[in-house]
C-alpha cells in the first residue's frame, strides 16, 4: 500500500508496485514502458510536459493537429512497422510515391529519377557519375564503424570529387548540422544514404512513404498510451525531474517538484546534458563522458496553406542565404483532406543548442522565414497562410563526431539500477523513430534483461 510522509516540506510516496520508473514520454520511452509491460515489470512513466511523444508529439495548427515535427514512415524501417502491426495500425498505413526538389542557384529543379539526375544542371556529367557512385557505394557500406575515423568533408572530396561536394554535398552538409560539420564523422552521410537507399524498392526504384491515415503518429501514440493503461502502467505527464539519487537503502529517490517518489529502477530516456544535471552520483568518467554529447537543435515552422507550393515532399536547399535547411511539404504524402483541404508544410532549421534563434521572437522568425518562401516561390502570397507557428527545441540530435561510439558512457552506469537509454546511442542511423525504436529493444536485450520482475 502506498505511505506518504513529509520530508523537508515535499511529499515522498514510496510505492512498492513501482518497480522501475522510465523518465522520459517520448517513443524512446514509450517503447521501453510498452515492451517492458508485457515482460511483466511494474512501470511508472513520467513524462516532463503534458502529452506524450516527444518530437512525435502533436499540436493543434489553426484547426488541423498533427505532429509539431515532420515524420514519414520508410519501406526499409522494419522495427517502427512491426510495433505499428503489434497495436493493430498496419491497414492504416499508406504509402506514396514520393518526388525530391532541389533549390540552387536561385532555381527550382527536380531530381526524382533517372533522367532528373542526369540532366540536373548544376553538376557536370562527371559529377554526376562521381555524386551516383558515391551514393551507391555507401549503400553497399556494412563496416560503419570505420567511417567513425574519417571526417564527412574528407570522405565526400575523396569519393566525390571537390567540384561535387562544393556544388551540393558541402552545402547540404552546412544547411543540416551548421559549421559542426567540420567535426562531423562520415558515418553521419552513410546513415543518411543508407536510409534513403533501402527506402527505394528493389526494381521499381521509387521513395515510398507511408503514414498513419487519420491522425499520424497521434494515432500511435493514442494506440500506445491505451495499451500501457490496459497493462496497468502509470502514466504521469506534467511531471519534470530535478534529481534521481539512490539511497542507502537500496531504493532510487525521483524529484519532481514537491513531489519525491521511490523506486526500485530508474531508465533514463533523457538527452545526456539532462542527465548530467539530475544524477550528481555519475562517476567523473560518466559525466564527462555525457557532457562532451554535442547537440543539434531545431527551430520549425508549420504552415497551412490555401494552397500547395510544389510537387515535393522535401526540397533541398543549397543556396546559402536560405534561412530553412530544406522545405518539407508534408501534403505531398498525406492525403489534404486530413487537414482539411490545406497543405501543411514544414520549415525546419538545425541549429546548436546555444544558437540565438533559441531567444528570437516568433515574429521576427516568421517573416525573415516569409521572406525565403517569396523569393523561392514566385506564386507563394503571404495571403495563402492560413496558420504559422514556431516549435523549438535544443537537444533534438546527438552530433556523430570522430570516433562517437566509443566516447558514449555505458547505458548500465556505476550507480546500479540506473541506466541511461537514450537517443545518443544512436551510432549507426540518423536520428528517426525507426532507430529510437530499435535502440529501445536492443537496449531490453543487453543491459535490461537482467532487471528482476517484481510482482
């Protein structure tokens, strides 16, 4: 039965039915909760703000809502479509042929097959050839680890060419992660590449895409909740942590605002510089190790439009002077009438977690944003904006410097019973649900599968 007393003026509960508290709602968190669950571990879930999801979470946008940031689902990720199949969602997917954009020179060009990429103007013939081999190569890359060594600049000039990587790999290079670039390990473009390249279905050679008709990843998330709840999971949003402490009875002491809670595991799915700030028992080795996790953030804009801008889903943007790293016209692969006729498009922008953007008023965001849009789009009027909002957040991407992996603290820490599972242990992918997902089940099958059931 559960007992309360008072400490220091804050409310501890010390529940005996919570073995193991997850810190963290997103679908990193989610997963651990879900899977966790059916094992038969008793688990607490708290969430810091008031939904679940995290960057799947969703908002409402004039009448629409959908997700704050923009996601898709591939043919190649199969961990994120058996989960979708386990919650029953698989005959609520579909899928779209999908057409590429490219922003150069001041120009609009297309490079969705073959023939686009042969005639592309921007790129001489060799170029071509040498941009094509590259990619292929890396597609057929199984050794990632050794790419860790090697700079993505150097590696891109080398395969190729200077002419090619200054034409378009240096610029994508600077709109995605900024001057940490030049830090940047190849295994971030192999990734990237590797994605993009099983996405493609064998002979036909199209990007397919797929989302959750009615609702995106709010569907997912519903799905996933109700089943949590059916489990016997509690689930307790609103709920920020300033500290995790084990005490000397073996027990881990959660705070959350005036509320203390007692548990006997504790997983965090947090980013590592929230880590380093809530657990003061890491080791030095573990909190410098957690404190050297660069971060990428992101500022992102949601339209609706009256109107559609272009035939793309992403259009990539090599000219400098764009404030966007690429536009991402969402309408393009979901169905228009799932926004009521509108076209939802996204403008994102990858920034370090200390970039003035962060301080930036909405306002001054959305008009240098506008800007971009009337330049880029002659036919684009700012009288076709039904809604604009902006959604920042800082610790979004761990950046894969020279030798990443093997500068990551382990996910079980020196201080027994607390682990730290997050989406920095995302060392051979990029930064998507299909990776978070699977670091949540390799994580269940290493370093958790010893966790004790406590009925």
């Amino acid at each position: 039965m559960s007992t309360l007393v008072q400490s220091n003026n804050i409310a501890s509960t010390s529940l005996a039915n919570r073995q193991t508290a997850i810190v963290g709602g997103g679908m990193l968190g989610l997963t651990l909760a879900y899977r966790m669950a059916q094992q038969g571990h008793r688990i607490c879930l708290l969430e810091s703000s008031d939904r679940l999801g995290g960057l799947a979470s969703t908002w409402k946008l004039g009448q629409v809502e959908w997700e704050r940031y923009y996601h898709v689902i591939l043919l190649s990720d199969t961990r994120t479509r058996a989960f979708l199949d386990e919650l029953g969602l698989t005959r609520e997917l579909k899928w779209v042929e999908t057409k590429t954009g490219f922003y150069t020179d001041g120009q609009l060009h297309s490079m969705s097959d073959t023939f686009e990429f042969l005639t592309f103007p921007p790129l001489t013939l060799i170029e071509k050839l040498r941009l094509g081999g590259t990619i292929f190569y890396a597609s057929k890359i199984r050794n990632w680890k050794r790419l860790e060594k090697v700079l993505v600049s150097d590696w891109l000039t080398r395969w190729s060419g200077q002419g090619t990587f200054k034409k378009i790999w240096e610029p994508l290079l600077k709109a995605k992660l900024g001057s940490t670039y030049r830090r940047t390990a190849a295994s971030f473009i192999w990734a990237c590449i590797s994605r993009m390249y099983k996405a493609r279905r064998t002979g036909l050679k199209k990007e397919m895409f797929g989302y959750v008709q009615g609702g995106g990843y709010r569907r997912v998330i519903s799905a996933i909740r109700k089943n949590l709840e059916d489990m016997g999971v509690e689930i307790k949003t609103g709920t920020p942590i300033s500290k995790v402490e084990k005490l000397d009875d073996g027990r881990f002491e959660v705070v959350a605002g005036q509320e203390r809670f007692e548990f006997s595991n504790v997983v965090l799915t947090t980013p590592n510089s929230v880590a380093s700030r809530i657990c003061p028992q890491l080791s030095s080795d573990e909190t410098t190790r957690v404190n050297q996790t660069e971060y990428l953030g992101i500022c992102c804009a949601s339209l609706l439009l009256k109107r559609p801008l272009s035939p793309y889903y992403v259009t990539n943007i090599t000219d400098s002077w764009v404030p966007m790293t690429a536009v991402i016209e969402l309408t393009n692969i979901v169905d228009q009438a799932e926004f009521g006729g509108r076209s939802l498009v996204y403008l994102p922008k990858y920034i370090p977690a200390d970039h003035e953007m962060f301080e930036r008023s909405d306002d001054s965001i959305q008009e240098e944003f506008l800007r971009a849009l009337e330049t880029m789009y002659p036919d684009f009027s700012r009288s076709d904006v039904d809604a604009f909002q902006i959604s920042r957040t800082r610790n979004v991407m761990a950046i894969p410097t020279l030798r990443y992996s093997e500068s990551l603290p382990s996910m079980q820490t020196s201080v027994e019973g607390l682990y730290l599972v997050n989406n920095a242990f995302i060392c051979k992918g990029n930064l998507n649900i299909n990776e978070t997902i699977s670091i949540a089940e390799e994580a269940l099958a290493t370093v958790l599968r010893e966790l004790p059931i406590v009925h």
